[in-house]
C-alpha cells in the first residue's frame, strides 16, 4: 500500500535548514498514518500514530538523535521515554530525569532553548506542548510571561544552522517547535517581528490520506476478510467519501464503534452516521415509517385543507428521502440534508401547518421540529446568535442556537420561517448546510444536518416591487393553480438571482420549491368547521359544556368569517374570534354555569360594531 506523504512533515523538513521555531496549530491531537519498513521483500504496510510519534519517525529520518517534550502540567522529559535518551538528554543539557520527568521554571527553560539552539555535538528538537496553556491571555503576559517571549524571539533570530560534529551533514538548525490550538494563543509580536519563526498549520487529512487509512483499517471490520475484492473497494470508498471533513483518528473511532456494535462492512454508513450524530437507531430505517408516509396523504389532507399539489410533492421528497436518494444524481451526496422544502405562497394557507403535520408524520410528534423565526436574524450581527460567534469573541464558547439545537436532536425537521427577512450574509451559511450536511461553530464543534429535514418557508412572489420600488400584488386569489405557481417561482428566482446575487443558494434548493395556493371558498368553509370543532372540544375540556348551534346561524357565522380571504386559514381563525369566541366568552362570563350541560347560540346580532350572541343554557 502506498502511504501518501503527511504534508506538515514534508513542510517541516524543507523548512529545517533555513528556521529555528515553528508554531503549529490545527489538527495537532489528530492521528497520522505512517509506513512501515517492510517484513519482508513483498509486504509493507502503514500504522497510525500520534503526534509525537510521528514527529520523531521524520525527525530520525534528518539525523535527529534527541527529542525533548515540556509540558506545563508534567515539566520535560524525553521522547522515546528510554535510559539511553535520558542519559544522553542527562549529559548534554545537566538534566535530571531518572524519574522520567523534572519540572522546570520559564526562566529554566529559556536557558534549555538556548543551550539547544547552540548544541553541535548531535542533532536535538525542543518540543512545546501545550503552550496555549503557558500563558493566561496572549495579550495580558505578566512581566515573567513576557520576559520569557521576548528570551525565545531573541533565540530565534540569534540561533544559527549546526553541521554536528558527531555525524556531519548539511547545516540544520536545532529548532523548537511550539504546539498550540491556535496561532493567536502567542502573542502575535512573537511570530510577526521573527523571521526565524515559521507557522505551521496542519489541515484535516484529505482524500488520498483518509482513502489510505480506510484501507488500513478495513480489516478490523466484522466480514471483510470473506468479502469480495469489488465489495471490500465499495467498503473503502463509502468510508472514505462519509469522513469528509473528519480526522485519522475519527476514522479509528469509528472502526471501534463499529466493533462495539456489532456493525460489520455492509453497515458502514450506520457507523459513521452513529458516529456523527451520536445515535445508532435510525428512524429512517423503520418500517412502521414506509407505511405511515403511504397513508400519509390522507393524514396530512385531514389538517392542511385545499393545498394537494403541495402535499403530493412533499411526499415526494419524503419518499425519496426515506429510500436514501437525496442527492443521488452527485457523485458523493450522502452527507446532504435527508430532504429539503421550500414552501412558498400566501400567508395562511398552511405552510407552517404542513411544516408540523410532517414532523407528526414522520416523528409522532409535532413538536419534535426545530422553528426559527428568521425576521429574528434581519441584521449581520445576529449571525452570532444563530451559528455562534467566531473564537475569540464573547459568547463563542456557548455555540450557536441553530447547531446546539441539531446536535441535541439530529433527526428532526428543521423549520426556518420567513427566510427572505433574514440578512443576505447569513443566508450565505446555508450554502455549506445544504452542499456538505455540517456547520461549524465558533467553538469549533460540527454539527451534522444529514438526519435532519429542512423546510424554508417565504412569501416571496405573492407581491413583487416594480421600478420605483413599489409593491404591487403578483398573484390574487381566483388565479388558477398553474399560473400562481409559475409566478412564484419566477418571483423566487428573479429575487435570488437579480435582488440578493446568490444564484447559488436557488441552485442549491433545486426543484424542492412548492407552491401553495390560495385557498377556496370551499376550503375556507372546511377550515372553519374544524376550528369551530375545537372551539367545542375546548368548551367540553374547560368547563363541561356541549356546543350547539343551528344550520341558520352557522352560514352566518361562515359568511362573516370568510368574507376576505386574502389572509388565508389564518385569517378565518382571527374572524372566528372575533365574531365568535370573544362574544361568547363575554356572555358566558356573565352566565351562571353551575348545573349547566349544554349552549346553544341562537342568534348573532350587531349595533354599534359590537358583536353579541344569543345563548341558551339548559
């Protein structure tokens, strides 16, 4: 197996003749994949290994012969931890490691830096780990702090390239490599005035490395010895293309996962999905689930009136998020999203309706989604509340709202509201949500939207701006379902094209817009027989009446509340109270209802816009 090189390693190599002090920052706890010599003239193989090991296989490798590693918490010691690297760390520098380790000042170890700087007799390295942690904050040293810094930055310019005596070799310096979480934890002075201090940054391993650690650790899962040569390459590529973004040593835990559960090479994607979102049952691989999306149309038309074209294509979506074909026109799109909506249309006619009716469907709980108001986040600074604020900021540690509420509950459908009134910079965050599946917080924590739903829902088209910037109304109730549609989308289109210049984000959402439509007469008159329903129920569970009312003042009471319906269902719910629940509740306040079992509204009258109702209590 052919090992790819580890690109900081190569850096580091190239960059030993020519600077004395490295930061390096990014993935420093990760795993590395190294060769191994051959065992014999056929065989060879590679092993992952941690950071220090890894360092010190290159460093030996340069003629290096001694690595030294200080630590805050255990002080300096010696890597490999042997007698023979102690005695010669002992006699170089008058160390006293007989038990492993000895704790030193800052003032002791910027002597050590410079006695190792100037060592000609072997070639030494001078390891800082955890130096994010030998200072509080970088810009408030105290006077020790500082006069430490300022000691290495003069190391640093005054150290010279050393050809030992021992072994000779081109002139490389002993250098003194500092390992931080990141480069801003170090006074920045100290790598910015120093041309002798080289920033290295190590990036999430690639395709090729983690295709090789893929390898390397295939044979750890349950049947791959027995497998086929073409399932064993299906296996590697599933589990190098789901590991995007992750580290060498994600992969490992995900190898050990999989062996705790019992989870064997045709189960990969169940691994690194358990891995991901922290679970390994999966609601979408139920199959109570595929029976209640097939009677699903009935349940969703029994709460969202009067919108088919809608629920049809929803479905749609649904089913094919259920059989794990979202996104399988791509190459690799198993990281995406299970479904993405887009509801478009008028106000009230059952977006958000829908929205919660599908989280019932799919969850058995209608309160199982994830809503954002998104006329909550109409300013760039708001960017902070919802995806966190970026490191170093106050509040970066708390995370953002949206991926703290996705880790808590990966499968979920996750509702953003009225998503135009949200600003145009953080609309450009949904790019990488609905492309790769994940957003990273400001403390560095990923949270996975691959199990989730997400529903955008807008008015967007209903009105559109002309020349002047006035608002005039695109489509208006009694236009037919083809043309309401087809002005919508136009009207989307155009907004995300020409009025935000993000075609990208409309191309990411593709063909997953659908368009409501104005609700009908006969609609309305099955809205509000539903909410009079629950006007009735909630009369029964409060205060043990039965509601009755005859066909008379029934029309009258659906005529006064479905007069106007430019607001939608919405709207016969607002008329519906006031033409009916806040006059029956004056008249039933001033009722005595003791003993009484039922009431019947006998009549609705009006005189000075005050509406009042005619009760019969027995």
């Amino acid at each position: 197996m052919n090992v790819p090189e580890t690109r900081w390693l190569q850096d580091l190599q190239r960059l030993l003749p020519i600077r004395s002090h490295y930061v390096i920052s990014g993935s420093i706890r990760d795993s590395f994949l190294l060769p191994l010599l051959p065992l014999d003239a056929s065989s060879s193989g590679a092993t992952l290994v941690p950071f220090n090991r890894a360092l010190w296989e290159s460093l030996k490798r340069n003629d290096y012969r001694l690595l030294l590693i200080y630590d805050p918490v255990d002080g300096l010691r010696v890597y490999p931890d042997d007698a023979a690297q102690r005695d010669l760390a002992a006699r170089l520098f008058e160390l006293k490691l007989a038990e492993g380790c000895q704790q030193m000042s800052l003032e002791s170890l910027s002597k050590l830096m410079k006695k190792l700087s100037a060592e000609r007799e072997v070639r030494c390295v001078l390891l800082l780990d955890f130096a994010s942690r030998i200072t509080r904050k970088a810009e408030q040293l105290s006077e020790a702090e500082h006069r430490f810094f300022v000691a290495a930055e003069k190391i640093s310019l005054n150290a010279t390239a050393i050809v030992p005596r021992e072994t000779g070799g081109s002139p490389q310096y002993n250098p003194v490599l500092w390992l931080v979480n990141r480069a801003q934890d170090l006074p920045s002075w100290f790598t910015l005035d120093s041309e002798r201090v080289a920033s290295l940054v190590i990036s999430k391993p690639d395709f090729e490395m983690r295709q090789a650690a893929a390898l390397q650790l295939a044979p750890l899962f349950a049947g791959y010895a027995d497998a086929s040569e073409a399932v064993r390459t299906q296996f590697v590529k599933s589990f190098t293309e789901g590991t995007e973004g992750m580290s060498l040593s994600a992969l490992s835990d995900i190898t050990e996962l999989a062996d705790r559960q019992k989870l064997g090479i045709s189960a990969i994607e169940d691994a690194v999905r358990c891995y991901k979102v922290g679970a390994l049952d999966n609601p979408w691989r139920k199959d109570y689930l595929r029976k209640k999306i097939r009677d699903g149309l009935g349940f969703i038309e029994d709460r969202v009136k009067g919108q088919h074209p809608a629920v049809v294509k929803t479905l749609d979506i649904l089913k094919r998020s259920v059989m794990s074909l979202t996104g399988a026109q791509a190459r690799s799109g198993g990281s995406r999203p299970r479904g993405v909506l887009f509801f478009a249309g008028p106000t009230g006619v059952g977006k958000t309706e829908l929205a919660k009716t599908l989280t019932q469907l799919v969850f058995g709980d209608e309160r199982a989604y994830l809503r954002f108001d998104m006329s909550e986040f109409a300013e760039e600074h708001t960017s902070a509340r919802l995806l966190g604020a970026p490191p170093g900021y106050v509040g970066f540690d708390a995370g953002g709202e949206l991926t703290n509420a996705v880790r808590q509950k990966p499968f979920s459908v996750v509702l953003f509201d009225e998503i135009e009134k949200a600003h145009p910079r953080i609309l450009d965050k949904f790019l990488q949500i609905l492309e790769d599946g994940r957003l990273t917080d400001g403390r560095g924590d990923t949270a996975y939207f691959s199990e989730t739903i997400l529903i955008f829902t807008s008015n967007l088209g209903i009105y559109v701006e002309d020349h002047q910037g006035n608002r005039n109304q695109n489509v208006k109730p009694g236009d037919s379902y083809e043309t309401v549609e087809f002005k919508v989308r136009e009207a989307i289109g155009n907004y995300f094209k020409f009025k935000l210049s993000r075609p990208e984000l409309l191309n990411r959402i593709g063909d997953n817009i659908v368009v409501f439509n104005f609700i009908s007469v006969e609609v309305a008159a099955k809205i509000f027989d539903g909410m009079l329903r629950n006007v009735a129920r909630r009369l029964q569970e409060e205060m043990n009446l039965q509601l009755a009312m005859p066909a008379g003042v029934r029309d009258e009471l659906l005529s006064r509340c479905t007069r106007d319906l430019s607001n939608g269902g919405r709207g016969v719910g607002n008329q519906l109270e006031s033409n009916f629940i806040n006059p029956l509740s004056r008249a039933l306040f001033e009722q005595e209802l003791e003993g009484k079992q039922r009431v019947t509204v006998t009549a609705i009258t009006e005189a000075d816009k005050v509406i009042s109702l005619s009760l019969q209590l027995v």
